[in-house]
C-alpha cells in the first residue's frame, strides 16, 4: 500500500507490479491507470488508517490528500495476485459534492484501531461479518436493538463524529442505537451491493462497501423532521466504505468514508 501511494504521488503508475489485466475504478468508474486523480493529486496528508487481510491477500487504506491545493478523502483497496496488483479500487470523496464532513480534522487515526483484540474476546471471520451486517438491516428495518451495538459505540464519517451526536438545547445525544431506532434513517430506502471484503480478527476489524439507496420519497410524516443530511431529499446514492472494530461480539467502533453518486450507480466491482 505503501509503494502505491508512493507512486500515486509521484504521478508515476509505472512504479507498480501490476498483472496484465488489472482492474482500477476511482468511485465506481473503470479507468486506466493513471487517471483520475493520479493528474491531480499533490500530496498525501498525515491521516493513515490500514486494514490488512493477508487470508485474502488485500490491504485497505484511508486517509487525506490535497488535490489542486484543496482536502481530500482518499480510500484504497488493493488485491494481488502472485505478487501483482490485479485490483485497485479508489475512492475520492471531494468537499465541492456537498456530502457531509470535517476533512480538515483527519491528522491521526486513534490508535484504537491498531489494538489487538485479547484472545478470549476475538470472533471468528463468520461471526464479524455477521455482527457487521446487522449494523445494515438495522438501519433498514429502523431497528437499533437487533444491532449489537457497544453501550459507548462511536461513529465517525468524512472526520465528523455522527454518533453520539452531541446534546443541544433543543436535542438530547443521541446513541447510534437510538438513532437507528428514532427512524432518523428511514429516508435510506435499501443498502445494496454489500462487500465485506476484508476481516483481521486479531484487531476484530471488518472492512465493508455498500451503495446506500436514497429515493427521495419520504413518508409525509417524517418530512417536517430535521435530518442530519440533505441526502433525504432527491434520488441519490452514496458509496460507503465502513470499517468496523469488534470486540467481544460488540461494536466498539465504526469509520466511514461517504461518496455522493447519481441514484442507482453501481460499485463498478
């Protein structure tokens, strides 16, 4: 991962061990590599969050860089094959899109994300899928309570903190159980394409894509509520790229990139 952030720097794909047929998209799009933000990108931030599965032969990345003098989100998934890349998935999530975030605020990734779990609190690759995507029918069904959510569970998505939101005079906080189960999220009518594409049961980390699907047609009852994100009103998708840290069957802890896509847009993988 390393020496792919190195030569994507250096705008210089020839640096890379690459299999003949290797695949690369930047937010869902088949391109050659090269393009996209390989033009334009002008340094990598400080913000370095790793997820490896060596079972699988991928490592995954998040952090920052600056385009054209602007922040960044930068999102990587590497697969190789016979010590090859022959998959490369980015993602770039841009301020100008309007989604959600504090980009400016990813300096350094907690370090909770590289403690091992103790052993007798570890899951199997099965069961961490699992705990995972119960964190996605919850937010379909409005239904917290099937989510094995831990009692101080913390979100971050784009470098905002989204749960615990914090309490306001007009608002108490608000865990992401109780989120989920406020029918805040109603707006999100499925979540689709869902990839749990790596697992490291010794940290308890499941790195997952998913395409949340936005309608638009909200339930007259819910209209006058306020919603975190202008998401809700008009037909979109966002690609999401979720890691989750498990611990003793409980989500501890929840990172997230989010991409703003036309409605329907496909993963491209």
């Amino acid at each position: 991962m390393d020496g792919y952030l190195a030569a994507l720097i250096a705008h210089d794909p020839s640096r890379l061990r690459t299999v003949p047929d290797v695949k690369f998209t930047e937010n869902t799009n088949r391109m050659a590599l090269g393009d996209g933000l390989w033009q334009t990108v002008d340094s990598l931030g400080t913000f370095r969050l790793y997820v490896e599965d060596p079972a699988t032969h991928q490592v995954a990345f998040y952090g920052t860089v600056q385009e054209n003098g602007i922040t960044a989100l930068l999102g990587v998934r590497l697969k190789e094959r016979g010590r090859r890349l022959s998959g490369i998935e980015t993602f770039v999530i841009r301020q100008a899109t309007g989604v959600h975030g504090t980009f400016d605020s990813l300096v350094r990734a907690s370090p909770v994300w590289e403690e091992a779990v103790p052993p007798a609190e570890r899951s199997s690759r099965e069961a961490l899928i699992h705990d995972a995507n119960q964190y996605f029918n919850g937010i379909v069904q409005g239904n917290g309570d099937i989510v094995p959510f831990a009692r101080n569970c913390v979100r971050i998505e784009n470098g905002q903190q989204t749960a615990p939101t914090p309490a306001t005079a007009g608002h108490p906080s608000m865990s992401a159980r109780a989120q989920f189960n406020s029918k805040l999220f109603l707006y999100i009518h499925a979540i689709t394409h869902r990839r749990f594409l790596l697992v490291d049961p010794v940290r308890g980390l499941v790195y997952a894509v998913v395409m949340f699907q936005h309608p638009g047609n909200i339930p007259s009852r819910f209209k006058s509520k306020p919603h975190s994100f202008s998401l809700s009103s008009y037909p979109n998708t966002t690609e999401i790229i979720e890691t989750f840290k498990i611990r003793a069957g409980k989500i501890r802890r929840i990172f997230a990139y989010v991409s703003l896509l036309p409605y329907r847009q496909r993963p491209g993988w």
